[in-house]
C-alpha cells in the first residue's frame, strides 16, 4: 500500500474497512501507478451516510477544486474497464465509479473515483476470480 491519505485519521480507518476493500484499494493504488502514473489520494472513507458509514467504500481524488484532472480519459476507462469488468457485482451496482457528488450547498463537488464493494458477503458473477 503506498497510496497517501487526504487526512491523517484515514490510515487508521483504512485497516476498519471491509476486507475486500482493502484488497481493491491497493489494486486501484498498484494501476493507477502503473498504468497512469497518478499516485492515489484517498480523500474520504468513513462518513455517517451511505455505503460509507459501513465502511464498504472509499474516495479517490481525481482533481482538487480549481485544478486540472489527474487521470486523463484514456485512464479512467483503463481503471473503470478493469474492476468493473474483473470484479462485477451482483447486485447491478458498478464496483468502480468516477463522479461529482453535490455538496451540501447543491454545487457539485470536484469529480472523483468512488471504490465500492457489496454487503455482507455478496457474490460477485464470476465468483473464481474473488468471493465477493
């Protein structure tokens, strides 16, 4: 694991999140390197909504406010084709996505990568690759 953390508490937090994540999360840091040459930012893990009060998923920086991307198009379909075609889920939902999400005021945020896995121990359609 060599990514950085946005905030220092998020280290601590990284070792509560769900097994499965973790494992995803230092892919995503290995590819992102290798192939784009970005090292990953994690700029959000545990928050009291969503998927991320279960500490099922986390946030990568793409860009900072103001700031010019750091993955280029070509990368995030790299990134985007790679886990959601390697560890598709179940349920419908998209194992990797890249995204604004609104604040709170209803402007958009900068866009980011949102890493996610299913509860429990949900199975993913090829389940020979990882036991999701």
């Amino acid at each position: 694991m060599k990514f950085k953390f946005q905030n220092s508490k998020f280290e601590g937090y990284f070792w509560k999140l769900d097994c499965r994540l973790r494992m995803l999360a230092c892919e995503f840091d290995w590819l992102s390197q290798d192939a784009c040459s970005v090292e990953a930012v994690v700029t959000s893990m545990w928050r009291s909504d969503g998927v991320h009060s279960f500490f099922r998923a986390i946030d990568l920086r793409d860009k900072q406010e103001g700031s010019k991307a750091l993955y280029k198009p070509h990368h995030r379909k790299i990134l985007l084709g790679h886990f959601n075609r390697m560890y598709p889920r179940t349920d419908g939902k998209k194992t990797l996505i890249w995204h604004r999400a609104k604040k709170k005021n209803g402007k958009l945020g900068p866009p980011h990568w949102h890493l996610q896995v299913p509860p429990g121990d949900g199975i993913l359609k090829r389940p020979y690759l990882i036991n999701f």
